[in-house]
C-alpha cells in the first residue's frame, strides 16, 4: 500500500497546470442507449482500408481457439479462394439457410466453429459472417426453441473483436459493435440470455478508437455504465455484476481511445487523468494495476498530441516511470517507453528542432546507461532519435545520425535500413548537387548490403529531392532512378508515392513527351497494383487526375481518347473497391470540358454518356459527384454545335431542376448565358417560353446582379424570334414592355436588351403583320437612348418574307419601315433595298394587290440604283418579283427584259439571275454567259 501511495503521489504532483484548465465536458445521462440495428446482412461485404488496429482484448484469442477446437481450416486470401475455404464457405451457407429449428447437433458445433474461424479472418467479410453465424444461432436457440444452442459471452465479444479487427471504416466499426452490444444487452433483459461482461465493453471502448468522430462522451458514459451494472445488484447476480466491473484494460483502452486522438492536447491531459485514476485505484482492492502498458499508452498520447509541449510532457512520464521502477516491479519503462518519448519530438515546431534534438540525444544517453533486454526495440530508440535529427534541418543533421551509428556499434546493435533512411533524408535536405550525390552513394551502400531490405520508403527520399533540385537534368535522373526501383524488384519497386511523384513533375514539364510518359507511368502502376498484387502501388486520386489535368491542356490528337479511357480507368478502380481512388464532380467536368472542345458526333455521344453517369450518381445520393453549371455549361457548348435542338432540351431540363431546387444549385453568368443561347437556338416555342421564365427566376434571385447582363437578355428576344407565330410575337412584346414598363417607374437597375435584342423582337411582330407595334418599339429604342442601326430594319423587312408570312400589305409595310430608316439613317444599304423587294414578292392577293406590289418594288428598286445601293441579288429578286407577283407571261417577260438588260450592262448577272433567267427558259439569256455580263456580280 506505501508503494501504491507513493505512485499515485508522484503522478498527482507531476501534472502540469494543463489539467487545471482541461476541457470540461457536460454530464450525460446514467445510461447511453443504442438503437438496435437489423445484422442480417448476409449478402453485403464491404472492404475498405483502415490502420492498424492496437490490441487490447488479447483474452479473445483463448476463447476463440476453445470454439475451433475442432476444425481447422486454410485461412488465405478471401479474393483468391482454396478448395478447403470453398468448403468451408459452402458448409457456412448451408448453417446459414437451413430452416430454423431444423439445425442438428453437428450443425451447432460447426456454427460456433466457423464463427471463431471467420473472425480471425481480419477483414469485413469475415467479421460480417462471424456476426451472420451469431444471429442465426440465437435465432435457432429462441425462435426455434432448440435448447442445444448454447450461447456466451464470448461468442459475442469474438464477433465485436472481428469487427475491431477487420478493415472497415472507422465509423462502420462503430456502429457494428454498438449494435452488437445493444443487442447482447437486451436479450439479457428480454430473454436472460447471456450477460455482457467487461471484456463486451472494452470492445465497444476500442471501437471508438477506430473513428475519427469525437466519442469521448460515449467512452466516459461507458465507463460510468460499467461502474452502474457493477453495483446493480437487482438485474444482476453479484457473479455477473463483478465480471462487467471495470478492469485494467478497460482503463487502458479508454487512455487508448484519447491517445489515439491526433494534435490534441485536451485528449492527452484526459489520458493522463485516467491514469491518476488508474493509479487511485490501485489503492483500494480493486485488482486494477497501473503498469508499463499503461503508462506507454499515456506516452503515446502526449506524442500524438503534438508540439514541444506534447513531446516534454511525455519526457516527463518516462523519467517518472524511471523513479518509480525500483518501487514497482509493474511499472518498468521499457524500449518501447523510449523509442514513444523520443518520436514525440518528431512532432514539434521548426523553431523547436534544435531543443527536440538535443532532448531526444539525451534520452537515449539515458537508455544506454540501463539494461533493457530487447535488442529490436532498441534499435526502435536510435531509429527515433535518427528520425528527431533528420526531420530537424540541421545544417549537421547527416553527421549526427552517422554519430548515432557508432553509438549503435557500440551497443552491440546493427544500423538497420530505418537508420540509413534516416540518414538519407538528412543528407538530401539541401537539396543541392553535393547532397544529391552523397544521397546516391548512401543508397548505393544501402543496396549492397546483404542484410539491409532497400524499400521503396529509401528512394523516395532521393527522387524526392532530385524532382526538387534546380538541375535541367532532374526529370532524367528521377526516370533513371525509377528504372533502377523496377530492376531491383521487390519491395524497392515504385510505389504510389513514387508514381505521384514523377507523374506530377511531368505535369509541370513542358517537354513533349510529357503525357506520354506520364501515362505510362500510370499504365505500369496499375499493372503492379491489378495483375502483380503489389498493394503498395496503388493508385489514387492524385495519380489519375494529375494525369487528366494534364491530357485536358494536351494538344495532341490522341488525348480525348485518352483522357477518357483514364476516367474509365479511375471509375472502375472506386467501382472495385480502391478506397484511394474517390470520383468527384471536378474529375469529370474536366474530361467533359476536353471533349467539348472538339465538336465532333463521337466526342458528343461521350460527353452525354459522363453526363448520364454524373446524373445517375447523384440520384442515387452521392455528394461527391453531382453535375454543376460548369458540367452543363461544356454539354451545351458541344451539343449546341453537334444537336442544337438536343442542346435545347438540356438546358431546359436544367433549368426546370434548378427553378425548383434553387436554394441547391448556383449558376454563374457565363453558365446562364450558355442556357439560354441553347434555348435561343431552339426553333421550339415552349423553349423560348422556357428561356423568359428562366430570365424572371433569376431576376427574382439574390444572384440578380452577378448573373444577369444585357447580352444574356437579348437571347430571350431571341429565342422568340425563331418562332413566327402571334404567340410568340405577343409574348416577346410583353417581355419587353414589362422591363420597359419598370425602368421607367424608377427601376433604373432593370436590365434591357441592346439594340440586338430589339431587332430580334421585331421579327415576329412584323411577320405578324404588327409593323406598327414594331415602329411603336423603334421609337421607345430611341426614347431610352438605343439608338437603332440599320440591322434593326432590316430584321423588320426580313421578318415580312417567306412563305408563312404572306400578306396584302406586304409590300406598304415595307415602304413605311424603309422610308422610316432613310430618316433615321444615312445611308440605306443594299440588304435594306433587298429585303424589301424580297417583302413586295411574297404579297398575296388580287391581281390588283399584287400589281401594286409589283409597282412598289419598281419603285424600290429604282430608289437603290440611285443610291448605287445594289447588287447582282438586288436584280435577283427584282426579277423573282416579277415572276410571283405577274400572272401573264407576256406580261411577265416584257418587265423582266428591260430589267435583265439592265443587269447586264451593269456586270451583275450573278448565280441568282442566271437561275431565274434559266427557270423561264428565256431567250434572253445564252448557254455560255459572257464574261462583261458578270464581271462585278461577287457570286460569279
């Protein structure tokens, strides 16, 4: 008991004033519950890569072998599987789906047994069966009344063990256990099935050390639960009762827990707490012992926990441990104890390197002057200390560890390739040509020697450096050293970070075999991670999209095809279950984005199908792949050239998503431009309908001001301009006057189109025939100072022609809006006089109607000649005026004479007149036209 006092003495006094100003947490309630979670998940296996776990339920170990006594099995790769564990799979199955009540004698045997054996397969399809095999057996025992069945604890704490111990995500691990634990109660509520004990919840306790989540209130209420049942003398027996009380592991796998928490000093002060409680304990005949594991533990926390401060409390604890081992034979530091102090000061501030290095040396000046019987965790300590060095930057740091070498020799012990590694990174730092070269020879030693396994880790501190060295030569000498890694084979060929290395220097190399060498790099990768099962080659995210990024930018002609043959690459990978590899919407908007740029059906048809993958992914609840406005906007971009109407329908489809969800989709300008100029290419009406509510949704928006411009405002006019319909023309004119309508109330930020945006707006007016409505438009232009050119017009004109725009006006219509744009312009230009004789030719009506059309357009084309204002198209339509608007041929012919001489004397027989001339098959005109004839007509 004096011995006891005196240790819990020595911590009490050695706690910083850090624990005076802990963190205090809220208190929670007596008992935490857990929701029962359904485990009949017999078909779903999961793999995903976790570290590695830390022992703490070494007794399972025992049980488990009790339960296989009597079966013994191949427990090899689960991928790969031999005809012994197909067997056994088949034997499983079979348990698993027999009838319940059905199950025989032999039956139960091999259930409890493959239970122990699939839960020593350490991944997640051997902790999902164990905890298959549990849930059947007591299915058998209660719902089947089968009183062979036998159930324990430690058929349960096996199962939460398998989960500890499998590769699931943390938070996954979590929740099995909870769940299991859940259930383990409650059947002992409902059923007195077999109680929990506290080797049941030491699991749950390290289950919360595989998560990153913040669980310190559950492992505090676990540990104060365990306190409760241990004194619940009503639904326990006192047997029972004293098996669930807290034992020394159940203390040191909640100090775990926090040390297991990374740059936390909160977390290390509660680890040290513990073990002043621990060390309370021990006073009282409670059969808890604070010892060298727990104090380990603690070390380790204030190591994880970062900075010199970390580092210098955790120096703290080990010299106390060295007070205390001549009292306590439990507590003995040992290599291990040293080896977690020294990496502690790895871990701090460059402004502290100097003082970690100097307290790191004398620890191990302390190590050397005890007997501590464990040679490989010895040299644990040196390769710490050398680590401490190398990471330091001392100018000297090379030489300190060579110093470290001798001191090993001298201790009996044999540098080993950490060492060297360590002395490599020192003597690299630099970076210069000198350090580059003793690095190469350090490494060359480290080859030779028989007894040294050179790995990967070792020439990645030297192409490391290289890639980071000012040398034109770099990219060559870290091929070469590459080359070397493959040639040596074995655990010294390139791994990922090797890979990553290289390819991402390529990416930043203007030479022009970058991408070629780049993507070899990552054809070799994927072939030692897929066909040779070099796990330490596997690729992730970072290989595949420095690789995309860099084909996105390639000019060459084989990179679209490439680019998305790697996207397909790296799908299939996250598809397989390579937890590395993780898709995201930018991966694929950057392929959607290379593909765009060239238009091409082949490059269309691509894009649509990445397209559907990103839609299909988000519905399915992704987070990480969801197709933005960046996404649509390279889509439209491609399909507007390649299927404009397919463009059309996209952005529409867009937009209707968007208008109802706006609070979760953004669009910037240049991506609501690009939605509206689809639509507005569109000759579908509901598209133009589509591109004015779009327009008003996001005039409504908080965005209005970042999104919406004059030229995005011109394509709503726009899209109603293809459509030469009285619905269309009364919706553009109602477009435009309720902008109109605002601005001149005072909303002087309303956004109105330019003049091109009116000028289209005039063409389904005038084909409407709503000339005057046009003109009333014009003068509200002129009104708010957009000033109208003559292409304003000449939409006017052209709007009146065609064949679904026939009219008896036609050709009145015309005259007004040209004599309208002779006040208002300078110079009327030829397609101004042409457009209106193309207007007169396509009036419809009486014979008397149509002659006057026909006078009108004598009259305007007679004004043209005057102002010198035409062209070989100008006698084109003159003479196609003639021929649609004159019924008699006699007739038609005498008109069309003088105007063809006309146009022949002037050189302007162009393709138009020729084929008019031809249709009528005219004398006028001979098989071989002269050369006078067509001399200035710019068709010929």
């Amino acid at each position: 008991m004096k011995g006891n006092s005196i240790l819990c003495q020595c911590i009490r006094r050695s706690s910083t004033a850090f624990s005076r100003h802990a963190v205090k947490r809220p208190a929670l309630p007596r008992h935490f519950q857990q929701q029962q979670q359904p485990s009949h998940c017999r078909h779903h296996y999961y793999s995903a890569p976790v570290t590695e776990p830390i022992q703490t339920v070494a007794a399972n170990k025992q049980k488990e072998e009790t339960h296989a006594a009597n079966l013994s099995t191949s427990e090899g790769s689960v991928l790969a599987p031999t005809n012994e564990e197909r067997s056994l799979h088949s034997t499983i199955h079979y348990v698993l789906t027999r009838a319940v009540g059905r199950l025989s004698n032999v039956n139960i045997q091999n259930a409890r047994s493959f239970l122990s054996i699939t839960s020593r397969w350490n991944n997640e399809k051997g902790a999902v069966l164990a905890e298959q095999l549990l849930e059947r057996l007591f299915e058998e025992r209660y719902t089947g009344n089968n009183e062979n069945v036998s159930l324990d604890a430690d058929m349960y704490n096996i199962c939460m063990h398998a989960w500890n111990k499998s590769n699931a995500k943390g938070q996954k691990i979590v929740h099995q256990v909870e769940s299991i634990l859940h259930r383990m109660e409650q059947r002992y509520f409902d059923h007195r099935d077999t109680p929990p004990n506290n080797i049941s919840y030491n699991c749950l306790i390290h289950a919360y050390s595989k998560s990153e989540d913040d669980s310190s209130d559950k492992v505090d209420a676990i540990l104060e639960k365990m306190n409760s049942f241990a004194h619940d003398n009503i639904r326990f027996s006192s047997d029972v009762a004293s098996r669930i009380r807290p034992d020394k592991t159940t203390y040191n796998s909640m100090m775990n827990y926090y040390a297991s928490r990374k740059s936390d000093h909160v977390s290390a002060q509660r680890a040290e707490d513990l073990l002043l409680q621990m060390s309370g304990l021990s006073q009282r005949d409670t059969g808890i012992q604070v010892d060298s594991t727990s104090f380990n533990i603690v070390l380790k926390a204030w190591g994880n926990s970062g900075g010199i401060h970390g580092a210098k409390r955790g120096e703290e604890l080990l010299r106390m441990m060295l007070k205390l081992r001549r009292e306590h034979a439990n507590v003995q530091p040992t290599a291990l104890s040293f080896s977690t102090a020294i990496n502690a000061y790895s871990k701090v501030a460059p402004e502290d390197s100097e003082i970690a290095v100097k307290r790191a040396v004398e620890l191990l000046d302390e190590l050397e002057g005890l007997y501590i019987p464990d040679s490989e965790n010895i040299n644990k300590c040196y390769n710490a200390a050398a680590n401490v060095i190398a990471k330091s930057g001392l100018p000297n740091s090379s030489e300190l560890i060579l110093d470290l070498m001798t001191r090993m020799k001298n201790m009996d012990s044999v540098p080993d390739g950490i060492m060297y590694t360590s002395c490599l990174e020192a003597s690299v730092r630099s970076g210069d040509a000198d350090a580059i070269e003793r690095g190469k020879q350090l490494l060359e030693q480290m080859i030779e020697e028989p007894h040294f396994d050179v790995t990967s880790a070792s020439f990645n501190i030297l192409l490391s450096a290289i890639l980071k060295s000012k040398s034109k030569q770099k990219l060559e000498e870290a091929e070469k050293l590459m080359t070397k890694m493959q040639e040596i084979g074995g655990d010294a060929r390139p791994d990922s970070v090797s890979f990553n290395m290289i390819i991402s220097a390529l990416s930043r190399s203007n030479t022009t075999d970058a991408e070629e060498k780049a993507v070899d790099y990552l054809r070799i990768m994927l072939r030692l991670y897929k066909n040779d099962g070099y796990e330490k080659a596997k690729p992730d995210s970072f290989a595949f999209n420095c690789i995309i990024n860099m084909l996105s930018r390639s000019k060459k002609e084989w990179a679209d095809e490439v680019i998305q043959r790697t996207l397909a690459a790296m799908e299939a990978q996250e598809r397989h279950g390579n937890a590395s590899v993780l898709l995201d919407t930018i991966t694929y908007n950057v392929v959607i984005a290379k593909l765009a740029q060239s238009a091409t059906v082949k490059n269309a048809r691509k894009v649509m199908k990445l397209l559907d993958t990103m839609e299909a992914m988000a519905d399915a609840g992704s987070t990480a792949v969801i197709p933005d406005i960046m996404t649509y906007t390279s889509v439209l971009k491609l399909q507007g050239k390649v299927n404009p109407q397919r463009a059309a329908s996209i952005a529409s489809s867009y937009l209707t998503r968007a208008m109802s969800c706006d609070d979760k989709i953004v669009i910037d300008r240049v991506g609501f431009y690009t939605l509206l100029h689809a639509l507005s290419r569109s000759n579908k009406f509901e598209d133009a309908v589509m591109a004015r509510k779009a327009w008003e949704w996001m005039e409504r928006s908080d965005r209005v001001d970042i999104v919406l411009t004059s030229e995005a405002c011109n394509l709503v006019t726009i899209a109603y301009s293809k459509n030469k319909t009285e619905e269309a023309a009364a919706e553009v004119l109602s477009f435009l006057s309720d902008r109109i309508h605002r601005y001149r109330q005072g909303a002087k930020d309303t956004i109105l189109p330019t003049k091109v945006g009116f000028s289209a707006a005039f063409v389904p007016l005038c084909a409407m025939n709503r000339t005057n409505d046009a003109l009333s438009l014009l003068k509200i232009m002129k009104a708010l100072r957009i000033e109208p050119d003559s292409g304003c017009y000449i939409s006017m004109l052209g709007a009146l022609s065609g064949a679904g725009t026939r009219s008896t006006n036609g050709a009145l219509q015309a005259q007004r809006i040209l004599q309208q744009m002779k006040e208002d312009v300078d110079d009327v230009p030829t397609a101004a006089f042409n457009a209106a004789i193309n207007a007169c030719s396509w009036v419809s009506g009486s014979p008397i109607v149509q002659r006057k059309a026909l006078d009108t357009a004598f009259e305007i084309f007679q004004q043209a000649r005057n102002q010198h204002s035409h062209d070989a198209i100008t006698f084109g339509l003159m003479i196609k005026a003639c021929m649609h608007l004159s019924k008699d041929d006699n007739a038609r012919m005498k008109l069309i004479k003088p105007v063809f001489e006309l146009c022949a004397m002037d050189g302007l027989v162009g393709s138009m007149v020729e084929r008019e001339m031809r249709n009528l098959a005219s004398s006028f005109i001979p098989g071989k036209i002269p050369q006078e004839w067509t001399k200035n007509a710019k068709d010929k």
